[in-house]
C-alpha cells in the first residue's frame, strides 16, 4: 500500500500536495453527482424545453459575468481560506436546497436560482483552487500534479460522480445534493490543512478594473501564453461545434440509441484514464512541444474519423483515442501556462483562459446547430476537420515556443 501512495502522491512534492488532491478529488466526486442529479431535478420540475435549456445557461453564465473578478479576488487575497470559504458556501447553498426538497417547497426558481448560486460559487472555486498547486509543488513537478487532479477530475467527475448520482436520485431527489454538501465539507476541510506560502503584498493601490487590465496586458504582451490561450479558444470553438450534435450524430450516423450513446460518452473518459496512467512516462520520453503537436494532431484527425466512419466501434475507438489525447493535453497546457505566469498573476491569467475555454465552446455549439441543419449532421465535423488543420498548421512552429514559455519565465527571475 505504501508503494501505491508513494507512485500517486509522491513524498518529494510535499504533504500540502497531498491536501490538496485529496480535496480536489473529493470536490469532483460532489460536482460529478451534480451532473447527473442537477438535470434530472430540473426535468422533474418542467419540460418546457425553455426552463431546461436555462438551468443550463445559468449554469455557465457566471464565468463571462464574474471570471475576471474571480481572478482578481485570487491574486489578492488567501487563497486557500478563499477556497475554504467558497466550497462551505456551495454546502450551505445545497443545505437549503435539500431543504425544500424534503419539505415540498421546491419550485422551478428556486432550482434555477441554485444552479446560478452553485454555478457563481464554482467559478470562484475553481479559479483560485488552481492557483495553489503552483504555490506548494516545485516547478518540476507541475506536470505529474497536473495528472493527479485531471485523474479525479475524470474519474470522479465523468465516471463515478454521474453514475452514483443517478442511483441516489431514484432512492430520492435530496439524496445526491445532501451527499455532494457532505463532499464539499471534506474538501474545505482537506484544503484547510494545507500549508501555502504567503503571497507577495501588492504595491500601491489596488483597483479591481486595473487588476483585470494587468491580467489581460500581462497574457497579450506574453507571446506563448497568448498563443496558448487562442489555440484553446479556437480548438474549442471547433470541438465545440462537431460534439454539439454528438447525440444525433450517433443515432442517425451510427444506428445507436441512448444506451449506445452513453457507451460513445463512457469510452472517451476510460481514455482519459489511459492518458492518466501513461503520463509520467511520457513526459520524460518526449518533449512538451511534441506532445502538444501531437495531440493536435489527433484531434484534428478525431474530427475527420467521424465525419467518415459509419461504423460504431470504429467511432468509439476514434472517441476512445480523443479521450486520452484530452487528458494529455489539458494537462500539460494547464502545465506550461503555470510554469511561465508569475505566482502574484495566477489567478487573473487562469480566469482569462478558463473564460476563453467556456467561451469557444459556447461559440462553437452555436455554430454546430446551424451547421448542422444546412449540411447535415457530419457538417459540423467537417467543418472541425477543416478548421483545426487550418489552426494547426498556422500555430505549428510556435508550439515550441509555447511548451517552453517557463524558460523565458526562469531567465526573467
């Protein structure tokens, strides 16, 4: 047992490291419930499609309302008691909205107005929770504690999270919201043993819309960091576009039905825990600059497998592939990104690319309806196809640049 501890959480990154995982891990496990309960609550309310696509929106809404802000609050302030009080505040909310469950008095606003509360608090969450493992791993290890919180991420989140929560849901509707507050107490508390160091004290006043405008000079005058942050935004509008019809594309393309599908969405996270399980390895065997080309690479080809295939298990396996290859590039580009911004930058940087994330997907999601209803349901994957090679090709010499942007961040130290 000693041995498997020691290969997860290695002793050299520290025990504030081990905290830390302990607590995101426990974090994705309560979101990973929400996944599937939050819809089935919210369809057990209404079906008026409207209400439903809104729980949705409201959901994703707080990041272009309050991203930058999040950012800026991370920079200032701690930030683990900020990720302490945030996940305590997520708890209380779903306190109340176990409450009304158990009592009768929930509503279709009071289910909206939970999932826009929970969504805001996430974004805060979320922001500042990725500005500390800079704070306690060494700049070495980045990569491989990068790979143990994507591997909660996808196996709590995708795999365990939404498979309990549709069980708790049918033995009764408070039941995964209670379980998700319990999870979140455990983070806070985990993430409150953690030993950070202090941030530098900022000079001179502070104002929250010049903090946001040194966030966004700092990522634009940073070439890498400002390749990397479109690269993001313009695959994601492309990938947003072609997954945005996955559903119809596997009826109507493959012949599989709902369960069929759910295999199709399965597969892609059993990749992502290939990709978990193969990381090390392969970042000390290949270059940062080739992995990123690479994974490119496969995802522009993932888009041009399935505009072709007809066939399932040939699309499951492309799907298959693509999940590894997600996990491996999300990884490593949250990597560089930490290792070339400055610790007092962090958050208002990270808000800024996780804003650019959302944003190209809902970009791209828009794009893949009309698409799709002018060409057909592989025209989004073409288009992705055809987009991706286009943005590949222009950004390929400059991917060296981005996968070593921490040297010039070294130099300038």
């Amino acid at each position: 047992m000693a041995r498997v501890v020691e290969a997860v959480f290695p002793a050299r990154m520290g025990t504030p490291f081990r905290w830390l995982v302990g607590s995101s891990w426990a974090s994705d496990l309560g979101d990973g419930l929400a996944v599937a309960a939050g819809p089935l609550l919210v369809a057990s309310q209404t079906s008026d499609p409207v209400l439903v696509a809104l729980a949705g929106l409201l959901q994703r809404l707080p990041w272009l309302l309050f991203g930058l802000h999040a950012g800026v609050l991370a920079d200032r302030l701690d930030r683990r008691r900020v990720v302490v009080a945030v996940d305590v505040v997520r708890a209380c909310v779903l306190a109340v909205l176990v409450g009304a469950l158990l009592t009768g008095a929930v509503s279709v606003p009071v289910v909206l107005g939970t999932v826009f509360l929970l969504g805001t608090a996430e974004v805060f969450a979320d922001t500042t929770s990725a500005t500390l493992l800079p704070m306690v791993v060494p700049r070495a290890d980045l990569g491989v504690g990068n790979a143990r919180l994507m591997a909660g991420r996808i196996t709590m989140n995708q795999l365990v999270g939404p498979a309990v929560g549709a069980v708790l849901f049918a033995i009764g509707t408070a039941w995964p919201f209670a379980v998700q507050a319990v999870c979140l107490l455990l983070a806070a508390l985990l993430v409150s043993r953690m030993v950070v160091p202090p941030l530098p004290a900022p000079e001179g006043p502070r104002h929250v819309r010049r903090d946001i405008a040194e966030g966004f000079r700092w990522t634009w005058g940073n070439p890498a960091v400002r390749t990397l942050t479109l690269t993001i935004v313009t695959f994601n509008v492309t990938w947003g576009a072609a997954w945005s019809v996955l559903v119809l594309y596997a009826a109507e393309r493959l012949g599989l039905g709902p369960v069929g599908f759910g295999l199709l969405s399965t597969v892609g996270a059993l990749g992502g825990i290939v990709g978990t399980a193969g990381y090390d390895r392969l970042e000390r065997l290949v270059s940062l600059a080739w992995i990123m080309r690479v994974g490119l690479v496969i995802e522009t080809l993932t888009h041009l497998g399935l505009a072709l295939t007809t066939t399932p298990w040939v699309a499951m396996t492309i799907v298959f592939v693509f999940g590894a290859h997600a996990f491996v590039w999300g990884t490593t580009s949250r990597t560089v990104r930490m290792r070339a911004v400055p610790a007092s930058l962090q958050g208002r940087v990270g808000s800024l690319y996780s804003i650019g994330v959302f944003g190209g997907i809902v970009a791209g999601q828009a794009l893949g309806g009309v698409i799709a209803r002018i060409w057909g349901v592989t025209g989004p994957f073409w288009f992705a196809f055809v987009g991706s090679a286009v943005i590949l090709a222009l950004i390929w010499r400059e991917l060296a640049h981005i996968a070593h942007a921490d040297d010039a961040a070294v130099r300038a130290g």
